[in-house]
C-alpha cells in the first residue's frame, strides 16, 4: 500500500477544493482589495492564494521538469485580474500537481533525494514544506477576505467546523 502518498495527494486535493470554493464564492471587488491600513496584513485574500498556488507550482514544476522557478510573472494580480482567472490558474496548478503524484509509484520514492534550488533534498520533507507553506497562504486568504468582506465566508465556516 501506498499510504503516505494517498495521504498527501487527499490534502492537496483538498488544498485546491478550498481555494477553488473560496474564489468561487469571491466578487471580483472583494479579489484584490486589502485589509485596511490597521491591520497586520498587507496582501489581499486574491494575492495570498495565488501564493498558495505558485508554492505548489514550484514545487512540482521542479519535480515534473526540473523547472525550480518562482512562478510570480505570470501570477501577478493584473495578469490574473478576475475570480475566474485566478480559478484557471489554479486548475493549471492542480493539472501539474497531479502529473507529479503519478510519478510516485510506492511510498519508497518519497525517500528519494532530488536536487532542489537549495540543494539535496529528500521528496517527502519537500511535499510536507510546500504543503505547509500553500495551507498557511490559503489560511490567511480566508482571513483576509473576512476581514474585507466584514463577514467570515461560508468555505471558512465550513474549515473551521472540520477543525473542531
């Protein structure tokens, strides 16, 4: 059995469900609009979860084809400017997230090292990273549009709820 790859591909199916609910449920007035000026966040929901999902491009870019850069040119908020954009984008992500677990063919090759931009890495604690580092972006997307929206959105209810 292959465990800990079926694990890991649920929470970032899981991670992409979420960001795809909260963008889905986002006017484009309330994508890019940040915080007020008194609170501790400077991006808006819309920036942090394409943070999110260039974490996990970058990461798979680099497994499936060696291509370790920082997707931020083509993720930029005027590139990406609408709610439906931004959820093409992360179905782009997801379709290379997806190519890269069907590398993994038992548990074993998460134990592989790789040559990442910061040198020798094994597969697993790179997944656990990126996966952490994507959850934390969408995590204060949530937040943020909250704070924006002056209501907690349903997909955030619904998280917090499983939390419990």
């Amino acid at each position: 059995m292959n465990k800990l790859i079926e694990c890991l591909d649920r929470e970032f199916v899981q991670l992409h469900r979420g960001s795809r609910e909260l963008i889905g449920s986002v006017s484009p007035e309330l994508l890019y609009r940040k915080p007020p000026s008194g609170s501790n966040v400077r991006l808006s929901g819309g920036e942090q979860i394409l943070r999110s999902a260039a974490t996990v491009e970058q990461t798979f870019g680099g497994i499936t084809a060696n291509l370790w850069d920082d997707p931020f040119e083509w993720t930029l908020p005027e590139t990406l400017s609408t709610p439906e954009k931004v959820a093409g984008y992360l179905d782009e992500v997801e379709v290379t997230r997806i190519h890269g677990f069907e590398l993994f063919k038992s548990d074993g090759d998460l134990l592989k090292e790789i040559l990442a931009p910061a040198g020798e890495t094994q597969l697993l604690p790179l997944l656990l990273d990126t996966l952490v580092r994507a959850v934390h972006y969408q995590g204060k997307a949530f937040a943020t549009f909250d704070i924006v929206s002056g209501q907690k959105s349903e997909v955030g209810n619904q998280k917090a709820e499983k939390a419990r």
